[in-house]
C-alpha cells in the first residue's frame, strides 16, 4: 500500500480568549468538520490560539523598561517596552539588527524577539499589548492531550508550533514548540540505508517536518484555521517532550 500523509485544517475556528477550554473547542471543532480523531493522529496546533486560551497578553503600559532594553531598542528599532519583554523571556542575547533581536529563549530555542508579537491579536494603537509564548508549550500540549483523550477517547498525538527563521535560508517554517505522545527526533543511527551502509548520523525532526507541513495550510495572515489534523504521519509515541529538538549548547557550532 503506497505511503499517504493528510493534513485536515479545521474551518470556522472561533477566536480564542483568556480562560477558554481550548480541548472543548478542539472536540467541538473537530465535529463540526465531520471528523473523528483516531489512534496515530495528530493535532498540531498554533502557539497563538495556545498563548490566547492561557492569557499569555501583556499590555505595554503595564511595562517599565530598564536601562538594557532602552540601550537594545537603540539598535533594533523598537519600543522599549517590548525589548524589556524580550529580555524577561530570554536567557541571552546572540544577534540585534534593525527590526529583529534573536535570543536564545529560556525553553532554550532560538527565537526572534523571544516570539513576542501583536500579529493576528486584538490591539489599540492608543493601548497596545502583545501576546507572549506558553510559559510551558510541552505542558499545554500534555494538557491538551489529557484533555482530549478524556473529551473524545483517543490519546491524540499533539504537536503545538510556531514560526522560525532559519540562519542561512529566507523565510519562514514553522517548528515544534511543544509536543506530547510522539518522539519528536526519530533516531535511525545504527540503521541501514538502502545499500547497506549503517547511518552514521541521521536522526529526522519529524515533529518540525509536521509542524511545517501544517503550517502551508494554517497560513500566516488572514486564514483563520491554527489547526490541523494530520493522519499517517506514524510518528514514534513517546512521552520524551520538544526539548528533545534543542542542540546542546556544546554541540552548536555556530554560536
């Protein structure tokens, strides 16, 4: 049976606010879409709608800046305010250009602006605030798991993303913030290749691959769909979390 990989976005999902009971609308919006979660399935889900339901806003007015942020948003072209943000969110400072600080985030990934942003929220120029990512992604998608499975039946894999630039390439892909039930690094070293040879180093992100996968259809703009079902994928169950995809710093050659 040839191989099949598909990705359901869900239509109509409503907006999300502080307080809601994301897995009730995960279950509500799977049934309004005439699906039925099965075993092996995935959800991956947008880091926003997540950062919404845990009332991850913060208003800038209630920010004060202290003297390094002042100094950063010097250089980066921003409001102080939310520098001093990027700053509580992270563990160090690597890069600052015009328009971008990218900052080792203290979950541990390297993010642009700590992934702080007022894109695809309810905003006023005259009280501006912007949401911050989960305080944990990997308990919100452990969460999310349990809740579904006692909502639905199914041990649902989950996957929660958001997008990443990558170093030496243009754009943007969206990676594995957090994850629950799957192995987010398949490891293969020790396999053999079709030829015989033993694999020496290969060891596919198959929650990034996923998590990009599902972002072509969630879009980036005005499409409104921050879920996705994917079926086939047959990724590895495994409670061992996203930091699984995070290089040891000893490893990073490039900082």
């Amino acid at each position: 049976m040839p191989m099949r990989l598909e990705l359901i976005a869900l239509e109509g999902f409503p907006l999300v606010e502080p307080g809601d009971n994301l897995a009730q609308m995960l279950a509500d919006g799977l049934q309004r879409n005439g699906l039925q979660l099965q075993p092996g399935d995935v959800l991956v889900i947008a880091q926003k709608v997540v950062s919404k339901a845990e009332g991850r806003y913060v208003r800038l007015a209630d920010v004060r800046a202290g003297a390094e942020a002042e100094a950063l948003a010097q250089q980066a072209g921003k409001d102080p305010r939310q520098v001093e943000l990027i700053l509580a969110e992270s563990r160090e400072v690597i890069r600052v250009r015009p328009g971008v600080i990218i900052v080792e985030h203290r979950n541990g990934y390297v993010h642009a602006n700590a992934g702080i942003d007022r894109s695809n929220i309810t905003n006023s120029a005259e009280d501006p605030r912007v949401l911050l990512l989960p305080v944990d992604p990997d308990a919100s998608a452990r969460a999310l798991r349990r809740d579904l499975a006692v909502l639905t039946g199914v041990e649902v894999q989950v996957i929660i993303n958001d997008s990443a630039g990558r170093a030496w390439r243009n754009g943007t892909v969206g990676i594995a913030i957090g994850t629950a039930g799957l192995a987010p690094v398949r490891d293969q070293i020790g396999e053999l290749d079709m030829f015989g040879n033993v694999l020496q180093v290969t060891e596919p992100a198959e929650a990034d691959e996923l998590a990009a996968a599902a972002s072509l259809l969630m879009g980036q703009s005005t499409q409104g769909r921050p879920v996705v079902l994917a079926r086939g994928a047959n990724l590895l169950a495994s409670e061992e979390g996203s930091g699984k995809l995070i290089r040891d710093r000893a490893m990073d050659l490039f900082r």
